[in-house]
C-alpha cells in the first residue's frame, strides 16, 4: 500500500469511526421512541385522554383513562412557571448585569450546582419544609420542588442570552441618561427576548419529566384536581404506578401515558426551535442546542 | 466657582470671552485599571461651536469625550481625577446624579447602534419615554422635529414604523443623532460618528454637524483632519494621553506651534 492510499485510507476509517459512534448513540433513542409509538399508540383515545383511572380490570375491558395526571402535569407546569421563571430572570440579569463582584461569582457556582442537583434531595428538602409545615401534599410544593430545578436552568439561560446583547445597546441607552434599571427591562431584556423564551422552554421541558421530586410532594392522586391542599396527579407519577402494577391493563395505560408525555415534551422542544427560528439569530439557537 | 487663575491655565484660543463657555476641563487624567489614558487635561469648549479632538490611535480622544458625560466611570477599573465643568459647575462632584448630567450632554457613537427592537419612531421617542419625561401627542411633534433636524425625516416619513435598524448605514446615524436632540442636550459628543460610514453618508453627517451648532454645542472625535478642517471651529490635537496643542481649527492647520502637530497634519505619522 502506498503512503497516498494509505493516508487516504485513514481519512475514511476516521469518518467510519464517527458515524459509528453516531448509529451507537442513535439506536437507543430511536428503539425507546419506536418502544414508546408502538405499545403507547393503541391506547390513546378520547376517554383515555379525559376519563380519571379505573381500577384494574381484565383484558378487554375499559379501564379509564389518564385526564388527572395530564390536568395534574399542566397545573405544575403553570405554577412553576409563576413562581420559577420570575425569579430564574431576575437572578440572570443579576448574574449578567450587576455581576462584576464576588456575589455574582459564588451565586454562579452554586447556580451551576443546583443545576446537577439530585432531584430526589429536592423532593425530600420541599417535603420536609412544605409539606410537613402545611400538614398535606399539594400542587403548591410540587410547584416549589420543581421551581428548585427550573430556575438555576432558567437563570443561567438568562445570563447567556443577555450576554449576547452587545454592550453598544447598554451605552446607548445610558448615554440617553435613562436609569441602569429601565435600560434593562426596556432595552436590554427585549432584545433578548428570543433567548430568554428558549431558556424558559427547555427549562419547562425539563421539569415536565420530573418524577422523583413529585412522589413527596403531590404524591399522586386518582381524581382530578381537588384543591391546593390535596394530593394530585401527573404524568411521570402515573407512568410510574402503572408499569409498577401487576395488571397488564395498567401496565398499558402506562405505555400510554408516556408516549403523552414525550409528545408534551417534544411540543415544547418545537416551540424552542419556533422561538429562535422567529429571528434568525445563530447564537441563540446554538444557546438552545447547549442548555439541552 | 473657578478662581479666574484655573481659566488662564487652560490653552484657549486667544479670544476666548468668559461667558461663551459651555464645558471646561481642568487637570482631567483618566485611568483604565493601572493604565493612564489622559494626562491632566485643561481645555474650554465654546458655546454654540463645534470642537474637534484629534490625534492618532489610542491617544484618549475617545475617553476624553466620554469623561464629558460620565460614561467614562461605566467602564470597569476606570476611574478619573480633576474637574470637568458644566456651565461653570463640577459634574463630577458627589451630589451630581451622572444619569441627569447624561441628559444634558448626550452621545453620538462610532458605530449606528438604533434599538433592534424598537422602530425608527420608538428610537427617538425612546430618550423621552424611557426617563419618563413626555408621552402622548406633543411626542408626535417631538419626534419629528428631531428627525428633521437631523436631516432624516424626508426619507423615513413614511417607513416611521419599520425596525430602527431597517434603514442604510449613514441614515442609522443620522437617527442616533435625532435619538440624542429629541432629549434637547445642550452638547451633543460624537465619537468618530462617520467612521463606519461610505463617503456620501459621511457629507450628509458633516452638514448636519455644521448646521446643529445653532442649537447645541458640538464636541467631535475624529481621526480624520480633513473632516476636523471642514466642520470645527476649534481643534484640539491629543497624543499620547497628552493635550498638545489646542486653538481655533484655522491656526492649528495653517500654523501649529508644536512640531508633533505639524508632523501629524501633515500625515507624517499616526
């Protein structure tokens, strides 16, 4: 062989090598996904959209549906987003515009932290300090467990894209003689607004597949929504409890109900791409791709 | 007050008359971090006339310029010393809000930098709106005016709508110019404003800046000596950090008294 086939030769193992590794890291995801359609698909239907659970009954037979656990993971998802995404901002514009000093920097470090935090630790801190001082599971601590685990997310998304906003917009605006805060919220903010939705979405995304921080806090529940002081349902608790049970007929619903939930999930990813698509930034579409 | 002693210091053109005075500079040196970017400057800008600093790259023309408006201090590790006087009163002295100083002394950038997110209406509107001082229907008039002197309305009177940043290069700049009258500042800084520009957008800017010192008092940075020639009345050559030789435009390139001036207009280096 001579050195030129050679070379060439290594040019092609090289890139045989990376495709390679790409069907390896492929074939999982899609066997889950295909997993997921396949035994999943059968049981969606209206009633099994809407109707609360049955108990367990034979083949053939109705056995209810999984509407409390969606209704349960939509009402998490809003009031995280109440309670989260005001204070995940505010601590990025914080970290982004005032944090030139040592606040800044160990707020960073433990930012990042709590963002590889176990979320199991989070459920069990939220139930001690939540659930056992208000004396009941509830939607309001779930909220909190799962605030806990999208703000860090949402803060250094924040940080990211208003670090993208050139510093001649700032100086603009000051030289204006407008105050530090109003350039900010008028300026600032809204010129990374496409960053700051993205990082809201995925963070969103995220918290949608929690599980361990629920089982100590909302618990999980077969009724619909009961109040704010009751237990309540949601998709990855009910997916849960249903693989987990004896019952073929439930362990079918549980198929069911996490295909919903990946299909909830990948509609918030296809907002995110909607959201940076809207104006052509690169920047901020390549934010998205790193905070997944 | 200043001692009339402070005044004599400074190296005004001969015919300075007290009242016309609008800014004065009195021993201002400016630091980055460790680094020493002006030394000790003393100069007077006239009221109701255009003032160009210039001198080769790094000189400090540009940190002059924004120690008149304390946009100096944004800058972290910067710090400065000396006074910088504002009809006759220190702008750095304690009780001084920088933010209201900002108003009074407004800005012209290198590069056209309009709002992105904000149309070409909301871009002059914006000074007015986002310190809270108008709304509402004289806003219309305001803005207008604005654009008109600074010679942009005719072009952008049908297009008030469209992104700030929709239009041409030399119409941004003419827009930031409106965005800084709409606040009616009494002296507008322009930091190299037709750097960024082609020829022909760098005429229109060159009129217009000979034609707002009616209204305003101009001071412009630039390191271009024809453009210092055609539109200032007074010039101001720094180098090195350095105040080397200040006097009206006309003395300074038809007889400068330094030798390091001379070499510099005349293009023998910088």
């Amino acid at each position: 062989m001579t050195s030129y086939t050679y070379r060439k030769f290594k040019n092609r193992l090289f890139f045989v090598l990376c495709l390679g590794c790409v069907i390896i890291a492929v074939v999982p995801l899609v066997s889950i996904l295909f997993e997921v359609i396949a035994r999943g698909a059968p049981q969606l239907s209206l009633q099994f959209l809407t109707q609360p659970p049955q108990p367990p009954s034979l083949p053939g037979q109705p056995a209810g549906g999984i509407g409390p656990a969606i209704q349960g993971t939509l009402i998490l998802i809003v009031l995280t987003s109440l309670i989260g995404i005001p204070i995940g901002v505010m601590s990025g514009v914080f970290l982004a515009e005032y944090g030139n000093n040592k606040y800044a920097a160990v707020t960073r470090t433990i930012n990042d932290v709590l963002t590889e935090f176990p979320s199991i630790v989070v459920g069990i801190t939220v139930f001690l300090a939540v659930v056992l001082s208000l004396g009941h599971f509830s939607p309001i601590a779930g909220a909190v467990a799962l605030s806990f685990i999208l703000i860090p997310i949402v803060a250094r998304t924040t940080e990211e894209s208003l670090k993208l906003v050139p510093n001649s917009t700032r100086e603009a605006s000051l030289a204006l003689g407008v105050r530090r805060w109003r350039t900010i919220v008028s300026v600032v903010l809204p010129e990374a607004g496409s960053g700051l939705v993205t990082g809201s979405l995925l963070a969103v995304a995220r918290i949608a597949g929690e599980t361990a921080p629920l089982i100590m806090t909302i618990l999980g529940s077969q009724y619909f929504f009961q109040g704010f002081n009751q237990p309540m349902d949601a998709l990855p608790l009910r997916i849960w409890r249903d693989v987990t049970s004896p019952y073929p007929s439930q362990i079918a619903q549980g198929w069911g109900a996490a295909l919903v939930l990946i299909l909830v999930v990948l509609s918030l990813n296809i907002g995110v791409r909607v959201a940076t698509a809207r104006r052509s930034n690169g920047a901020h579409a390549r934010l998205g791709e790193i905070r997944k | 007050m200043i001692g009339d002693a402070d005044i004599e210091k400074t190296p005004a053109a001969s015919d300075s008359a007290l009242s016309s005075e609008k800014m004065q500079t009195i021993g201002l040196s400016a630091w980055f971090g460790e680094k020493r970017a002006l030394k000790n400057i003393s100069l007077t800008i006239k009221t109701n006339s255009v003032t160009a600093i210039i001198g080769p790259s790094g000189c400090g023309k540009s940190t002059f310029v924004r120690c008149l408006n304390r946009m100096h201090e944004l800058v972290p590790g910067a710090r400065m010393s000396g006074r910088v006087l504002l009809d006759g009163r220190d702008i750095y002295k304690r009780d001084v809000d920088p933010v209201l100083i900002r108003r009074r002394v407004g800005m012209v950038f290198q590069k056209p930098n309009p709002f992105p997110t904000m149309s070409i209406y909301d871009n002059v509107a914006a000074g007015l709106r986002l310190t809270g001082v108008k709304r509402g229907k004289s806003l219309d008039d305001i803005v207008r005016q604005s654009l008109e002197q600074a010679t942009l309305w005719d072009e952008v009177k049908d297009d008030l709508k469209k992104p700030g940043t929709s239009i041409s290069g030399g119409q941004q700049q003419r827009l930031c110019i409106a965005r800084a009258i709409a606040l009616q500042p009494e002296v507008i800084l322009m930091d190299e404003p037709c750097s960024a520009l082609d020829p022909t957008a760098t005429a229109k800017i060159e009129e217009l800046i000979v034609s707002l010192k009616q209204n305003y008092t101009v001071v412009i940075v630039t390191h271009n000596m024809q453009q210092a020639a055609r539109v200032s009345d007074f010039t101001a050559f720094l180098y090195l950090g350095e105040l080397i030789e200040y006097g009206s435009t006309k003395d300074m390139f038809e007889n400068p008294t330094s030798e390091i001036t001379e070499k510099y207009i005349t293009g023998k280096f910088g």
